[in-house]
C-alpha cells in the first residue's frame, strides 16, 4: 500500500542511529531506481500508522521531494512488532542501540526485565546491562551518537566508563571530540590521556584536545623503514659474533663438561652456514642493486 507522509508516526526514530554515507548512498539508489522494499507499519490511532523499520528510506524519499512511501502492514501488537523487527537483523547492532530499544519497550510498554529477557531469548543480566549503558550514558552523548558524529562503539568503550565516575565530565569530553570527527583510535589515546593525566593534563584534552594527540604522536616511536630493520638486524648480527668471540677467548673450550663441545660445535657449523648464505645473498642483491 501506498502511504502520504503524513499519516506515519516516526515515534521510534530516536531509537536509529544515522550514518551519513549510508544515508548518501541510498538517496543515490532511490533516485536512480526508486523504493525497492517497503517500509514496515502497525496500524496507530486516528487512522495513522506506526513506522516500525524504514526510516532512513522515509528521510531520502522526503529529499527527493516525494510524498508518499510504499508500505506494508503488519497485523501485530505495537510492542510485538518492534521485537520481531529488531530479531530479524540480529547480529548487527551494537549494546547501545540494543538499550534503546529496551529501554522503550521498558518504559512505553510496561515490560520487565524478565519479559525482556523472555521475549528476546537472552539472558537477564543481558537485558540489565544494555539498560544500564542507556541510562549511565548522558542524553547529550546518545543524541550525538544518533546523529553519527560519534561512533557507539567509542561511545561504550570510553564514555560510558567517564560517564560512571562523572556525567558532566563526560558530556565535556564528547564535546570536545566530537568537532574533531576523529578516529575511534584517537577518542581512545585521548580517554588513556585523561585515566592518567594530571589536572593540568585533562585541562588540555578538554580545551584543545589536537595539542594532546599531536604531543602523543611526536612522542611516540616512529615505525621502522624495511631498511633501518635489515640494518638492526646486522647490527645485533655483529654484536653476537663479538661477545662468543670474548667468550673463546676467555678460554671457554677447556672448561666444557663431557657431550658439551660436540654441541658447541654443531652451533657453529649452523650459524656458519647461515653467515655464509647471509653473505652470499647480499652480495647476489648488491651486484644487482642499479
């Protein structure tokens, strides 16, 4: 069936998190091809209907000026309808949408923990710890999260934990890197940064968090080049021929008990053979070096 815009009721949009590649990438779709697959509804109050799954197909097909959207409908409870959509693409999401969507089947619906638990085939303590990471993370740092400007994945890594031992620092913190549209990495060596910085440390990685990361990137060691790795190795190579050498000659050989010399023996002849093919494969790579 065919529905205008304004008979949808987008209740359960707060519960999506937006990725603006995707949502780039099917706008391009639907403008080459149109709607493909219908967005899923129950039927609401005053002859309305209640968007279940489709919103990002909503939001590009509004772009694109249309005024109407495919549907179908299921004949389900509300509440029925948002655990059968949300099991159908099980595997994909991350806790923290998982808690929305508890969260509100929680609160909208009445159903306990248990019915939760019950309904989604896990576990208790399943079900407690995704409420738990919504109502631990501030509203301000879901809200980004829904917007896509921060990854959930950082989100539950770093500012869930900031957020337990204090919220308001944790609303700053996101707002400090949020601007910087910076890599999950990042967001994690500026958390590191804050466990064990002092005062004056956090001060800066609130304020001007880019003059943190560039002082950790100066500071930290560079990779190696194939070429300074090959140079290390001959250089450790050197060193240990040198030090059994001093060990020879401090007469080693006539203080070896019985079995031990034909075991020193056997090591040199390898690494003798391992120096000789060494030598002769640089000299092969040399010769043909230009």
């Amino acid at each position: 069936m065919e529905l205008e815009f304004h008979r949808l009721d987008l209740r359960y949009e707060s519960l999506r998190k937006r990725s603006r590649r995707a949502e780039r990438q099917l706008l391009i779709s639907l403008a080459e091809v149109g709607q493909q697959l219908p967005v899923v509804v129950v039927a609401g109050g005053d002859a309305g209907f209640v968007l279940i799954d489709g919103y990002k197909r909503v939001r590009a097909l509004r772009r694109l000026a249309h005024d109407q959207v495919r549907a179908t409908v299921w004949e389900v409870e509300e509440a029925e309808a948002l655990v059968l959509e949300r099991l159908m693409r099980a595997g994909g999401e991350d806790a923290l949408s998982q808690g929305w969507l508890l969260v509100t089947l929680h609160e909208r619906f009445a159903l306990s923990p248990e019915e939760l638990a019950r309904r989604f085939d896990k576990s208790k303590s399943w079900v407690s710890r995704r409420l738990a990471l919504v109502q631990e993370l501030p509203e301000g740092v879901q809200a980004q999260v829904r917007s896509g400007d921060l990854s959930a994945y950082a989100a539950m890594k770093y500012l869930v934990p900031l957020a337990r031992a204090n919220a308001v620092v944790a609303a700053q913190f996101a707002a400090a890197v949020v601007p910087l549209k910076l890599t999950t990495r990042q967001v994690g060596l500026l958390y590191q940064g804050w466990q064990s910085g002092t005062e004056k440390t956090r001060e800066l990685i609130l304020t001007t968090p880019v003059v943190y990361l560039r002082a950790q990137e100066d500071a930290s060691p560079k990779e190696k080049t194939a070429t300074q790795l090959l140079v290390d190795d001959l250089g450790a190579l050197s060193g240990i021929c040198r030090r059994a050498r001093r060990r020879l000659e401090q007469g080693l050989m006539q203080r070896l008990l019985p079995g031990e010399p034909e075991e020193v023996g056997q090591r040199v002849s390898e690494a003798r053979a391992a120096a000789a093919s060494l030598f002769s494969r640089f000299e092969q790579e040399a010769s043909h070096a230009q």
